[in-house]
C-alpha cells in the first residue's frame, strides 16, 4: 500500500457521509430505490470525471430539482417511465453542451463575473441552509412522547463544535477530516443517549436492508426504462432548470478551488458529464443526477481539492449500492448529526460567495453592483422561501427554483445596465 492510500480512503469516505442523506432522501420520496440511486450517483460521478479529464472536483447526487416530477410520474406511471423522462432530460444536457461548445467559454464567462456569481453563490449556501436547521431540530418519538427540541438542537451544536474544534485546533491528518469526526462524535452521543433513555436510536433500516442486492433480481433494484410523452414533457424540461443551476455550482466549485472550470476543462465538458451521469441513472433506476454542493462544502471546509477523493467516495457508492446493509447503517444517523454538519458545509458555501465579492473589489458606491447584488440576493432567496415558482403550461407544471431566478436575473441585469450608472459618491 502507497503511503497515503489509507488517508485518502478516510477524506473518501468523508465525501461519502456528505452526499449520503440527500441522495438516498431523493428515491425514498419519489418512491426509487435508495439502492440504486447510490450506485447511479457513484457511476455517474466516475462517467462526470471522464468527461471532465479527471481535473473537477464534483461529486454526482439526486437531484432535488425534479423531486415532484418524478413523484408524480412514478405515483401515476410507475418508475420505468419516469425512468424514461430521466434518460430524456439527459439528452436535453448533451444539447446544451453542445451549445456551449459552440458559443466559447469565453463568451459565457463574459456573463457571469463576480458581481453575479458572488450573490448566486451566496444564494446557493444560505439556500441549503434550512434543510440544516430542519434537521438540527429534528426530534425522535420517545414512549409515545417527542424528544425535546432542544436536545436535538444540543445534538447538532455538539456535532458542530467538534467539527469547528478540529478545523481550528486539529494537526496533521485529523485537520482533514472534520467532518467525519464530527459525524462519528454525534453518531455516539446519539447511542449514549439512547442507552440512557432520553434518545431513541432506529436501527430499522439495517434489519430490513439485504446484505446484497442483486439486478434485475432484487426487487426494484436496476429496472428498464420505458417511455410515453406525456411523462417526458413533464420531466425533460427540467433540464433547462438545473441546467442554469449547474453554472452556479460549478462557479462555487470553481470559486472554492481555485481554478476557472469554465475555461478548463470547459463548460461544455462539465454539462456533458452532468447530461451522461443523468443518461446512465434514468437506463438503470436512478434519480436524475446533479452537482452535489454539500462536497464542495467539504472542499471548502478541508482545503484538500483532490478530485481523486471524490471517486473513492464514488466507487464506495457503487459498491453500498450492492451491499444494502452497509448503505443502511449510514441511514441510521441521525438527523441532528447530519444537521450539525449541514451548517457548516453550507455556511462554508454562502463564505465562498462573500470572498468571490471581496477578492473583485467591487465598488458598492455605484448603484450598478448594489442593484445587481441586492437583488440577486432578495429575489433568489425570497422564490426559495415560497418554493420557485411554478408555471403550468396545460397538463405540464414546471418549477423553477429560487436559484435558477436568481441566476436569470442576474445575468440579465448585467447585460442591461450600463456600466456605470452614476459617478460614484464622494
């Protein structure tokens, strides 16, 4: 074994634990199956680091964008045709690659500067932020009785200063891998309070978990797709949705690395990967797939941007995938501990759009950047509090997300306005 193997293993794992519980809550409201949405996420982020030339570090989860699509299809036509729908917003991916392809990065990167990609960062992370809360104040049924909320909120906050205690005070490799001690600290102060009453631990999940799930033999583990319009046309225009959204995740990404992924490997490139990854989960079962900013949250947090990381944390998707029991012990965490968690990763995210603002030294006397900035901000995080907004177009209902309005608009704003709107104030 290399000197280091076994430490990159553990920073893997780290991103494994980070994607976990948004990817398998996915199929487990769509009515999917967690077991396969773990082995499309892992196989479509490997296909997303192909096409990538191995240099983005992104990780492939469900995507929440099509959340009520798919629910609604596998409720009406069942999972193989929303599978079909999946396979057919893929498509519509490889397409927009191929725009970008076409138009330059150059051209693309002309309409994102940081005056808007700051805020849609900032949008991003406090956007996220109250799936943390949520789960932070998470509480358990204990004799008939819930448990206190505020035990719940103590859980989490003890979650988070182990994590910011390690991030600060740590040494050498347990300065790596916050996260994960984190997660392990909480998960055995959850079993202590179990053990002394005052917290109930559901170890259901792995009772009931095969310890191997086998194709086209376990039940609703890898299906065929089919097809019918009527499902498609409520599902592939989504593509357009999340398409608009994956600018902003790879800015984050981007933004918290280091490098411009715009212009290398490409956007064109990166979108490919996105449309394939999701191509692969609608052939097999899985949700349609998306960049996961709970692993960039990881990147920010740890400052290790090996995208070699992320596929370790792949292929230990793939192979939990196929070994139900294992993938069901993670379920087993609970809430207030991925909630602890939650909030620093995506607090982390919201920091990284500040520093993209800070670092370009805007200049907020001009009205033209606290136009841009507040409204991005204002509108992206306000159509998140209600839900998007949703556009019926006869029998199809589409969603558009706070974060793609807020992208929208900013984009518009800044080819609009003029450059300078007033002189600035003295």
């Amino acid at each position: 074994m290399r000197k280091g193997l076994g430490n990159d293993f553990l920073l893997g794992v780290q991103h494994l634990f980070a994607m976990f519980g948004a990817t398998i809550l996915v199929p487990l409201i769509t009515g999917m199956n967690p077991a396969t949405a773990l082995v499309s996420a892992g196989c479509g982020t490997l296909i997303f680091h192909l096409c990538t030339k191995f240099e983005v570090p992104v990780f492939q989860g469900s995507s929440f964008a099509f959340l009520s699509a798919l629910t609604a299809a596998v409720a009406t036509y069942g999972v193989q045709y929303a599978q079909g729908g999946i396979m057919a917003a893929g498509i519509l991916y490889v397409l927009f690659a191929a725009i970008a392809y076409a138009v330059g990065a150059e051209r693309i990167k002309k309409i994102f500067p940081a005056v808007v990609t700051g805020p849609v960062i900032v949008v991003i992370g406090l956007n996220l932020s109250s799936t943390g809360i949520n789960d932070a104040m998470s509480t358990v049924e204990i004799a008939g009785t819930a448990s206190p909320t505020w035990l719940s909120i103590l859980i989490a906050m003890f979650t988070l200063a182990v994590i910011i205690i390690c991030t600060i005070f740590a040494k050498g490799f347990f300065k790596l891998v916050p996260i994960l001690i984190g997660l392990a600290c909480g998960y055995v102060l959850c079993i202590i309070l179990d053990l002394c009453g005052v917290w109930v631990m559901d170890y259901s999940a792995i009772t009931e978990a095969h310890w191997v799930n086998i194709p086209y033999y376990t039940e609703g583990f890898f299906t065929l797709p089919k097809f019918d319009l009527a499902v498609i046309l409520s599902i592939a225009p989504i593509a357009l949705v999340t398409a608009m959204e994956h600018l902003g995740d790879i800015t984050t990404n981007g933004a918290v690395v280091g490098k411009d992924f715009f212009k290398n490997p490409g956007l064109h490139r990166t979108l490919l990967g996105d449309g394939l990854a999701s191509l692969f989960a609608g052939l097999i079962g899985g949700p349609a797939n998306t960049t996961y900013s709970e692993n960039t949250g990881v990147l920010a947090t740890t400052k290790n941007y090996n995208p070699a990381l992320l596929r370790i944390a792949a292929v230990l998707a793939i192979i939990l995938g196929f070994f139900g029991k294992f993938g069901a012990a993670l379920q087993t965490i609970p809430s207030p501990v991925r909630g602890g968690v939650e909030l620093m990763l995506f607090g982390m995210i919201a920091s990284v759009g500040i520093r993209t603002l800070a670092e370009a030294n805007l200049d907020f006397t001009h009205s033209r950047n606290l136009i841009i900035v507040g409204l991005v901000l204002s509108v992206g995080l306000g159509f998140s509090m209600v839900g998007g907004l949703t556009i019926t177009f006869g029998s199809i209902a589409i969603n558009f997300s706070g974060l793609f309005i807020a992208v929208i608009l900013g984009v518009l704003l800044n080819l609009v306005l003029p450059q300078e709107l007033e002189e600035p104030s003295k």
